[in-house]
C-alpha cells in the first residue's frame, strides 16, 4: 500500500497524504488493527500526539494481541515522564502478547526507570525464559546492575550474552553499556575503546555518545564532550539530560549565554526537574558575578523541590556577602573616581 512507503519517510507532509488514505481504509475496514496503527504512526509524525494515542488505543481494542500498538502507547506516556503509565501499557499488551520480547523489554526498562529493580530483574529472568538468545534482554539487565552498583555482575552479563549469543560482540548497544561498566569499574582505557567500538559500528549510537561524553566531563574534558553532546541533542532533540550536560560543557568553555540557553532547554522539556535551576544559580553566580539572577535561580531551585534547605541557606547567604563585597568596591571605585575627576579638574584651574 502507498501510505506504507509514505509513512517511513518521516515527511509531515506526506504523513497527511497518507492519513487521508488510511482514514478511508478505516471507514471500510474498521476491523483492521494494523490500519489504526498507521493512524497513529501518521498522527505522531504529524505532531499529534493526543490524535496518535487514541488511534494507537482503537487498535488494541480491535484486537488485543497487537503488541506494537501497546508498545507505542507506553513509549508516548514515558516520553512525557509518565513511567508508571508507560509500564502499565506495556503490561496490558504482555497480558495479551505474553511471548512478546519487545514488550517484556520495555517494561523492564519502565522498571529500571522507576527504580524498581527487583521488579526489573524478575521481569528479565521471566523474559529469557521464553527467549534466552534475545540480546536486548541482557542489555537492560545490565543497566539494571550498573544502576545498582553491581558492576561485576553487570560485565558478567554481557560477557555471557556475547559469548551465547551470536552477532552479539558485534552489536553497538552491547558495547556502548559495557564501555559504562569497565569506566566505573575503573579501566578507563578498556572504557574507551568499547566506546569508540560501539560508536563504529553505529555512528548514531546515542548511548556511547551519551557514555563518552560523561567521561569527557568527569575529566573536564570540556571541548571534547561537547560535539558529542551536540550530535546526542540533534538525535534526542527532546532530552533534558542532553541539554543539562550541553550547558555543563558550554560553561566549561566560557561559553556562558549558550550554557543558559542550554539550561533554559532543559527546564522546557522537563519543568519537574530542579537541577536546570541549580545550574543556572552556578553559572549566574560563580561564573557570570550576576548575583541577583543567582539567587533568584536558587529560590526557584527550592520552589522546585530542590536542597537539603540548609545547604540551600548557607548557598544565599554566601552569595549575598559577595554582592556585597563587590557593591563595596563597586563604591569604593566610584568615590575614587570622582575624586581623580576633582584633581584634574582643580589642576586645570591652577
């Protein structure tokens, strides 16, 4: 069908060319499950999320068992910070879709998200049970031990993934996340060449970029981490992450109303977050000397939910005694100022 080659362009559109057609498709054939699907593929293309999900919605109540349809409701409810819808998404298509791997794989990331990481491992062993070849399986099992500390564990996992499963040692995720886990572990160079490795099998790899780009600005490595981070901005054009450490690299750099705009992004795409606003207060005040825009960054810092209150108090009142420190010489300067000004001026008339 037409509207098939259309929607794979991502060209809005086209998108609507085959919008029309699906529409009528559905006026004919309402039974037809993959033709809501479609519906809701144009529709996101489109920017229509709200006209994407109820399309997506109508195809799993005209059947059920259509698990891409359950995958990309919960992939728009976690795009919009809504772990916890996410994952019940995913576990309504595994309830009608209980060998699907795709949707036992998102939900162990909805887990890990959540940080309910027992929940997470449970859902991986009961995922290769039904499947133990599937790689992407024991990449989110190995984020799960990172994310819990468990290094060693972690690099088991992938060792035994690439040792089981074949084409593993040649898959860009597997080495951009065993990159991560030799970094914590401490072999830096073994973390940087399973970064380079991942990032040329797939030069769009966004979790190496995203991997190496945090080793850059853990050693400070500003100019290095920044055209990562770019390239990760234009693949991920909607994560505050992203855009949190793009304005850590531009202030590094001296490159102070980028690093704002940065922070400014971030606070766009994801309101909830207060560290945007503790970022600011640092440029605006260590950086920048704009001690009223700092303290204000901090206040909203607070508002947002930000702290402990103490360290946020000792944080003021540090700043207030720079601004006045520098309002005292600022003074200091003036007077000095108008006095030079009065000894030229009683020079002149001697």
């Amino acid at each position: 069908m037409l509207f098939r080659s259309l929607l794979t362009t991502g060209d809005t559109s086209r998108a609507e060319r085959a919008l029309e057609s699906l529409k009528e498709i559905a006026a004919q054939h309402p039974e037809m499950p993959a033709v809501h699907y479609n519906m809701g593929v144009a529709y996101h293309q489109m920017g229509q999320d709200n006209e994407a999900r109820r399309a997506w919605t109508r195809a799993t109540e005209v059947d059920p068992t259509y698990a891409k349809a359950w995958q990309n409701l919960g992939a728009l409810s976690a795009a919009s910070g809504r772990q916890d819808l996410a994952l019940a998404n995913y576990q309504s298509g595994t309830r009608y879709s209980p060998q699907n791997i795709d949707l036992r794989v998102a939900a162990i990331g909805a887990y890990r998200e959540l940080k309910r990481y027992d929940d997470a491992i449970a859902e991986a062993k009961n995922a290769l049970l039904i499947n133990s070849k599937a790689l992407a399986i024991y990449n989110e099992l190995a984020l799960v031990y990172i994310e819990t500390g468990k290094y060693d564990l972690a690099k088991f996992t992938l060792q035994k993934a690439m040792q089981d499963i074949p084409g593993a040692d040649g898959n860009d995720r597997v080495h951009a996340i065993l990159g991560e886990i030799y970094y914590r572990l401490g072999f830096s160079g073994d973390a940087l060449k399973s970064f380079q490795r991942s990032l040329e099998l797939n030069p769009n790899q966004l979790s190496a970029m995203l991997y190496l780009a945090g080793y850059y600005l853990d050693n400070r490595a500003w100019a290095d981490a920044t055209p990562l981070l770019e390239r990760a901005a234009g693949l991920a054009p909607n994560d505050a992450g992203v855009q949190l450490n793009l304005g850590i690299a531009y202030r590094g750099q001296g490159r102070f109303e980028d690093a704002a705009a940065a922070y400014k992004k971030a606070l766009q795409l994801r309101p909830s977050d207060p560290e945007p606003y503790r970022n600011l207060a640092v440029l605006y005040g260590d950086y920048q000397k704009a001690y009223d825009a700092a303290l204000s960054a901090i206040e909203d810092y607070r508002r947002a939910g930000g702290g402990p209150p103490a360290e946020l108090d000792t944080w003021v009142k540090s700043l207030n005694k720079e601004k006045e420190k520098v309002e005292r010489q600022r003074k200091r300067d003036e007077e000095r100022r108008k006095k030079e000004e009065e000894e030229q001026i009683g020079r002149a008339h001697v």
